[in-house]
C-alpha cells in the first residue's frame, strides 16, 4: 500500500513542479509553500521566505548545527537556510525530479558543500541514529500516512536535546457538513494525500515518542492570503485545464490539483483545518 501511495505522490510532483516553479517560486525562493504573510509583507516571494525564516529562528538555526530538511522539494528552504545560516543541511524527498533539480540549484548559488539532497523517505531514512540536532518539515509531512512513523522517525534521528519544526494543516473540525466533506476530499485526492491529522492525534503522538517542550502555534492567519491567491488563481486556471486535459495537452492529475486548490481555502475558511507549527524536544 505504501508503495502505491508512494508512486501517486512522484506522479503528481512529476506533473506538477513545473506549475509550482513557474506560476508560484521564483529562482529566489524555489518554494513549494503557502508562506507567512504579515503587515510589512511586500509580496508572494517576501512571504515565501519569511516562512523560511520562521522555521530557522524558532529552532534556533546556527552555523554548527546540522539540519534535515523531511520533504524538502526542490530544494528552497534548505538553500535559503544554508545561504543565510550556514548550517548544513541534508534535504530528502522520494522524488527523482526533485533531487536532480534541487542538486542544480544548490550548486547554481555556491552552497553544494552546506546542502545535500538524498532520495530517501522520511518515514525510513536509513540514516544513522542521533545524525541531526534540527529538523524541519515544511507542508510535507501530511504525505506520511501515518505520522507518527515520520516523528518517530525523526526522534531517532534528532539528537539529545535537538528540536523539530512541523509547518502544515491540522484538522480541528470533527463533524463535517457535506459541502466541508467534499472540500476535503478533493483536496486529498488533487494534491495526492491520504489523509491530515489532527491537532490531538499529532500532539499525543509527540507525548507518546517522549519529546518533551511540545508548543503549537496557530498562524493560519500569516498564510491566508496565499491561500486566497491560490483559490482565486484556481478558479480562473480550472476552465482552460479542464480544456486542455480534453486535448490531451494536460493530464488529470492537474484537474484534480485545481479543485484541491479550490478545497483547501474552503477548509481554512471555514475552519475545518488550521495552519500551524507544532515545535518539540528531545
């Protein structure tokens, strides 16, 4: 099962990356996330990396620290991090593409001997046990179908007394209308994920492995506005990709990522899920 889910993701990322670069990332940011938005926020590519930022300041990111990066794209956030930081930071993903191009980009902006990018899962790194005192996922966690494999996983990996940063939804609405129903689950089935936890199940989870100096932030509003822009852009795009997958020029996958676009402003709006920042010790 999970290697079917597994090839779902690759499938999606493989028809999908072009459009999160071109219509979303700039060479600057190369993200793949919502990004925080506050009042001094000038545009899309400032808010890409103040989530970045975030991340490495609420785990106090120095130059000694060694950092992995669980789902790490193109490579963005580690770049960033390593460009501005200079920790070194080891970058995983199951995706062949991203590797091949997050190895180029590290290179294009002179930080290949800070960021190593690896094809690995994050959920079974088969790396050696203690090989990290941070570790950050930034909306890639939610593809582990069960969590607690990755923040078991993580633990593993962490160091005593390292720390890690989970930026992503979080359910909090237990009874759902038909409508929340139908947001959801186009979500899931656009952007290829199985399911989102739960704020509780997330947090006991983090109990149950025994880290310790569990916090939960809630910034949904920092991400709003993307969330928006992707709803609006969404509902202009949907027509003519819906056109061009009748042509063959695009494929389902890409439809189906439209009406996940659609979904998760509903779900955030109306609060079925949040946006937030689980941080935790070991």
């Amino acid at each position: 099962m999970k290697e079917d889910y597994n090839e779902k993701i690759k499938k999606y990322y493989n028809h999908s990356t072009f459009f999160y670069r071109h219509l979303w990332a700039n060479k600057k940011n190369l993200a793949m996330h919502f990004g925080f938005w506050d009042k001094n926020t000038k545009n899309l590519n400032d808010a890409l990396i103040n989530e970045n930022r975030y991340v490495a300041e609420i785990l106090g990111i120095k130059k000694s620290d060694t950092v992995l990066d669980a789902g790490c794209g193109i490579g963005g956030s580690a770049i960033w991090i390593a460009e501005n930081y200079g920790a070194k930071i080891t970058g995983i993903t199951i995706v062949e593409d991203h590797v091949k191009l997050a190895e180029k980009y590290a290179k294009g902006r002179g930080v290949s001997n800070l960021v190593k990018i690896e094809l690995k899962d994050f959920c079974d790194t088969r790396l050696p046990s203690g090989s990290f005192n941070k570790i950050y996922g930034i909306e890639s966690i939610c593809y582990a179908i069960d969590k607690y494999d990755f923040l078991k996983e993580a633990h593993r990996l962490l160091k005593k007394g390292g720390k890690l940063a989970v930026c992503d939804g979080y359910m909090v609405k237990d009874e759902l209308t038909e409508k929340e129903t139908k947001y959801v689950q186009n979500t899931y089935n656009g952007w290829v994920l199985d399911n989102f936890s739960s704020y509780e199940d997330f947090n006991n989870n983090l109990k149950k492995l025994g880290y310790h100096n569990i916090e939960f932030i809630d910034v949904t509003k920092k991400i709003m506005k993307s969330s928006e822009e992707v709803y609006k852009s969404s509902r202009w795009i949907h027509p003519l990709v819906i056109l061009l997958e009748k042509l063959h020029l695009t494929s389902e996958t890409n439809v189906l990522a439209e009406l996940a676009c659609q979904g998760q402003y509903h779900m955030f709006k109306d609060g079925v899920i949040v946006y937030g920042v689980f941080i935790a010790q070991k």
